[in-house]
C-alpha cells in the first residue's frame, strides 16, 4: 500500500513533470505525418510542369520551325500591301485595256447599235392639242409600237370621218434585226418621235435599226426619192482595190429586193427599201441613193445615203463610221481621243508613284 500509495503520490509528480512531455510525441507524429503527406503531393505538381513544358521545348530548339516564326510576322505585315499592289494593277489593266479600246473606236469606227439615232425630219405646221387628229395619232403611235414584235414592216391608216382628223404611218425594221431587236427598237422611235417632233401634222424619225413616220395626208405606196439625210466618212482612199469593190458592192445593192446585203473584199455593204414600194420603185430609188453616194461622198471609206423611201450604206472594214458633214462630231471625237490619251498617261503615273511608296 505504501508503494501503491507512493507510487500514486509519485505519479502526481510524475504527472505534473511527464504529462508535457508526452504531448510534443503525439505532435511530432502528427507533423511526420504531414510532412509524409506534403512530400507524396509535392513531385505531382513537378511532374506536371515538367509535361507542359515538354512541347513547348520541343519546338524551341526545332531548327525547321525557328525560320517560319521569325518570317511569320513579316509576312503579315507586308500581305496588305501586296494585295493592294495586285488590286491596283489589276485596275490600271482594266483601265487602260477599256481606255485603248475606246480610243480605237474612235479612230477606226464602230457599228452602232439598232437604236443610234440617224435624223428626225418635222413638219413646220402643227396640230392643236386635244383633237381628234391627236387622238387618232396617239392610237396609230399605240398601234406601231405593239405590233412591231410580230412583223418588221406595217402600215396604218385612220378611218376618220373628218379629213382634217385623218392620219397615216408605217413602220419598218432592218431586214436583219430579230423579232425582240425590231420591236424594242420600234419602240424607242415612237417615243423620240414624241420628243422630237411634238405637235407635227408630219413626222418621220431614222434609227440605225428601224424607221417610223406618220402624216396628215396619205402617202404610203407613192414614190419619193427625196434626200432625207446624207453622211461620208473623213477617212479616204483613192486605191484602186477598193474602190473596184466599192462599185461591185453598190452595184449588187441596186437589185431591187427589199433588203439586200453585198459584200466583195474588205468592202461590206446593204440596201433597203420600205415595204410599201413595188420592184421597179425600190430599183429607181436605190439607183439614186448609189449614185449620190458615189458624187457626194467620192472615196470616203464609209458613206450613207436615206431617201425618202430607201436606203443604201458602205464602208471598209475598220471605218465604220466618221460623219463629215458634222464639225461638231469631229470637234468632239478630237476632244475625246485627247482626253483618252490623257486619262492614260494620268494612269500610269499614279501607278508608278505607287509602286515607289509601296517599296
């Protein structure tokens, strides 16, 4: 009993001395612990690193890909101005290509197309308006333009009982045009002649492509060769070729058909009467269409003639067609080809001040 006694009277004292001791133990295990655990977590984030750094070494040493990365960036730098080089040239081709072109027309002529407007020829005495000759105008003009699809030539007549309200008028297309080209054509004559020749008690209005007239008194099927409209081409030639072939043309013309085409060498060339003439009339009317354009135009290497009732044109090839009865026209072609030749030049020197700030 007294050891037990001393033995719990030495535990006290043991308590009092030991009990401190034993708490660092259970620290220090747990602190191990922790650090076991730290030590298990931290290789994972280095392996880790250690995988995303692994592509990102592989391509820096790469020889092959440090070139492309250096020229990567000069390269986007200098597309922009590339293809605004590209775009520009381009343009200036475009340009110069259409510049050229027109320019060539100029000097040599083109064919003109259906609806070129050759000459108007209006009556000095005039209609009042809101009559009935106005209304039966307005009804014939209706009438032309929509039947022009279906045939290139017709003539019309009123039949009005008063004969100060009586109007007449006919229609006719080229013999080549198509059925759409005629009536579009036909069409655009009907309104100019409204422009034109407003309030006329007479009209008629040439077109390349067709012809349209009307009057207050009857003249369809009665000849008239009276000259309506004449024009030459600046351009000569006094070479016998030619005009050896312009004679064979303008003598195959005078055949009498309606419409007739003829060509011999460079030389081209056609003829048409209007479809309310007979064989003989066409015939008498042609022969003097030729023969005027041979008078008046001599060896112009393009000439037109329009009569009353028919028509007869040639050229060369490449000179079709110059007007020299007109010195407006020449003062204007004279003034576009300088303009041409300027815009031209003007366009290659922005192109090569662009080309220099561009390098």
């Amino acid at each position: 009993m007294t050891c037990t006694h001393a033995f719990l009277h030495s535990s006290k004292t043991r308590i009092e001395t030991y009990a401190p001791s034993t708490l660092p133990i259970k620290i220090k295990t747990i602190q191990k612990k922790k650090k076991r655990r730290k030590v298990v977590k931290t290789p994972l984030p280095t392996f880790k690193k250690a995988k995303a750094k692994a592509p990102f070494t592989l391509k820096t040493p790469s020889p092959s890909l440090s070139p492309s990365n250096s020229l990567t960036p000069t390269k986007l730098n200098m597309s922009p101005p590339l293809m605004s080089k590209l775009l520009f040239l381009f343009l200036f081709l475009f340009l110069f290509s259409f510049t050229s072109t027109q320019l060539l027309k100029l000097v040599h002529g083109s064919s003109p197309s259906p609806s070129t407007f050759v000459y108007a020829g209006c009556s000095p005495s005039k209609f009042q308006p809101n009559t009935p000759f106005e209304a039966n105008l307005d009804s014939l003009l209706t009438s032309i333009a929509t039947t022009a699809s279906e045939v290139t030539y017709n003539s019309f007549s009123s039949s009005a009982a008063a004969a100060d309200s009586a109007v007449y008028g006919l229609y006719q297309c080229r013999g080549d045009l198509a059925g759409d080209d005629c009536a579009a054509c036909v069409r655009s004559a009907v309104a100019q002649l409204s422009l034109v020749c407003s309030y006329a008690l007479a009209a008629s209005l040439q077109l390349d492509g067709c012809f349209v007239r009307y009057a207050s008194t009857n003249f369809l099927g009665q000849q008239d060769t009276s000259l309506a409209y004449r024009k030459c081409s600046t351009s000569t030639s006094n070479d016998e070729e030619f005009l050896r072939r312009r004679d064979d043309v303008l003598a195959d013309l005078q055949s009498g058909v309606v419409f007739r085409v003829s060509s011999s060498g460079s030389v081209q060339g056609y003829a048409q009467c209007v479809g309310d003439l007979g064989t003989a009339d066409c015939s008498a009317c042609l022969a003097q269409a030729v023969g005027q354009l041979k008078n008046s135009c001599g060896s112009a290497m393009a000439a037109d003639v329009y009569l009353a009732q028919c028509y007869a044109r040639y050229w060369a090839s490449g000179y079709y067609f110059h007007p020299s009865g007109d010195s407006e026209d020449d003062i204007g072609r004279t003034v576009a080809i300088i303009v041409g030749i300027l815009a031209g030049l003007a366009l290659i020197v922005v192109f090569i001040s662009f080309l220099k700030r561009a390098c």
